[in-house]
C-alpha cells in the first residue's frame, strides 16, 4: 500500500537526529540523501542502523551524490552534472559504487542518482561512453542484489527508457521527481507514465512551475502550488501497482518548510485515502 515518507539529509555528526526528527513528525519512511562520501563509512553505518531502528524508521532508497562542479541550469548544467559529463563521469562512477556498497551496509537494495543531461540523440558523442559506464555501475548493484534507479527531470521520457535499452541490464528502475519534469521543461508527469511507468520504483512528492526562460530551470513549489496533479498522478502509480513511498521533498529551509512538510503529508494522506 502506498505511504508517505520524507527526504532525510545525510549530514556529519546530526543524522540520527534527523531521523528521530522524521519519526517525531509520524515519517516511517525515508530516503537518505547523502551528498559527502566521506561519510560513507562502517561507523557512521553503525549510527544509522541503530537511529533507525531506536525511532521505527525505514530506509526505502539511499539517494547516492557525488563530488564536483554542479551548476543547476541548462547552460552549464549539461556541463558539470551527472555521469553524462566525460571530465567527471569516471570519478563519480566510482562515487556511486561506494555508495552503493554503503547502501548494502544499512540494507538498502535502491540507490537514486541524478545522472546528468542524457542526450536526446543517441549518436551524440558522450552517449555512447555513458551508457557503457552505467553498464558498468549497474552490473555492479545486480552482483549484490541492488537496483540503480535514474531520478527523472533532466531527460525526456523517451530519452530515458531508450537509455534503459542501451544499457541493456533489469536492475534499471525510475525515481520519478514530477517537480523536475515540470521545472526541466521535459513532460508532464502524470503523461510521462505512459512512457515509463512499468519502471517506477521510487517517487518524490515535489511540485513546480515550467521554466520562462532558456537559461533557468522552473521555481519549486509547495504540493499543490504548482503544475503536477497530483490527485491524477497518484491515481495513475496506483493503476500500474505501484505501492511504495511518496517521498516528500520540499528545498526551502527554515519554518516555511517544515510547515510545507506537514501540509503536505496531510494532503497526501488524504488522497491515498480516497483511492482505498
């Protein structure tokens, strides 16, 4: 059955807070967003494992980053985000085995990433590269028993399930951000399950408006602000059986936030109410 849950942040030194912080908001589930390798150790495993299991928390996905340049725009974020880019693809494939092995640590079989602008060409000269390297990431997830799912947002539908093709392996999963769809400019959220919703496997609850420009991506919204229908939406993931977590994630900070979380959870559990 479908549930709610929230995006916690791995930080140095405050992470089984923010997981007693979840549990203290009724969470009991999460992503864990970590963006420091450094981090990704046996002991810092040993904090979470007994933080989770001291405040009834569940780890549905670990949201694996990496290090470098990240510029979030379309005139340099082809550039310097993700795997795509050559100059960095090397070290962050890496970044994301590690990660993965630290996932397996905490029990975790989902590992999310952003992997970058994937070209709507498939002739396109760094296609062929990448491709090759998520091969290489993903057989590495399938020997332990894991699945490698691509957050949606800076690639059209077609563009990632063609990518799935190439790559070739069935441990290729979506974690479908509707907001990054909608502030990418790339589909609507609800159509583009036409196109991939067999592969969902993971959802973000985050909601946007279409970018205005050719330089900037869209603004973020609360749940319901924005251009996501989220009442057709869940209706939708229902009718494929999908029945994991809608993972909020709101990135604002401050007061604002926290209130948008709450909100948020209500209106969520609301609707999946209805459609019991």
């Amino acid at each position: 059955m479908m549930n709610v849950g929230i995006c916690i942040r791995h930080s140095a030194g405050d992470v089984a807070q923010h997981i007693k912080d979840a549990a203290d908001k009724g969470f009991a589930h999460a992503q864990l967003l970590s963006w420091q390798p450094e981090l990704w150790t046996p002991e810092e495993a040993e904090v979470i494992k007994k933080a989770l299991i001291e405040y009834g928390v569940t780890i549905t996905a670990f949201w694996c980053g990496w290090t470098g340049p990240k510029v979030w725009n379309f005139v340099q974020g082809p550039e310097t985000l993700g795997l795509v880019p050559p100059a960095y693809r090397w070290g962050r494939m890496q970044e994301l085995i590690r990660g993965a092995d630290f996932a397996l640590s905490l029990g975790i079989a989902d590992v999310v990433s952003h992997m970058g602008f994937i070209p709507e060409t498939p002739t396109a000269p760094e296609y062929a590269g990448f491709v090759d390297g998520m091969r290489f990431v993903a057989q590495h997830l399938k020997r332990q028993g894991q699945n490698l799912l691509f957050e949606t947002g800076q690639e059209t539908p077609v563009t990632l399930i063609r990518c799935f093709e190439d790559i070739g392996l069935d441990n290729l999963y979506v974690n479908l951000d509707p907001a990054n769809l909608i502030l990418y400019g790339k589909a609507n959220p609800v159509d583009a399950l036409d196109v991939f919703g067999k592969f969902v496997r993971g959802v973000h609850a985050k909601d946007g408006l279409y970018p205005t420009n050719g330089r900037h991506l869209g603004r973020e919204v609360k749940v319901g602000e924005g251009k996501c229908d989220f009442p057709r939406l869940i209706k939708a993931l229902k009718d494929l059986g999908y029945d994991g977590s809608l993972t909020i994630e709101r990135e604002i900070s401050g007061e604002q936030q926290i209130k948008d979380i709450l909100a948020t959870q209500q209106y969520l559990n609301d609707l999946i109410k209805e459609l019991e």
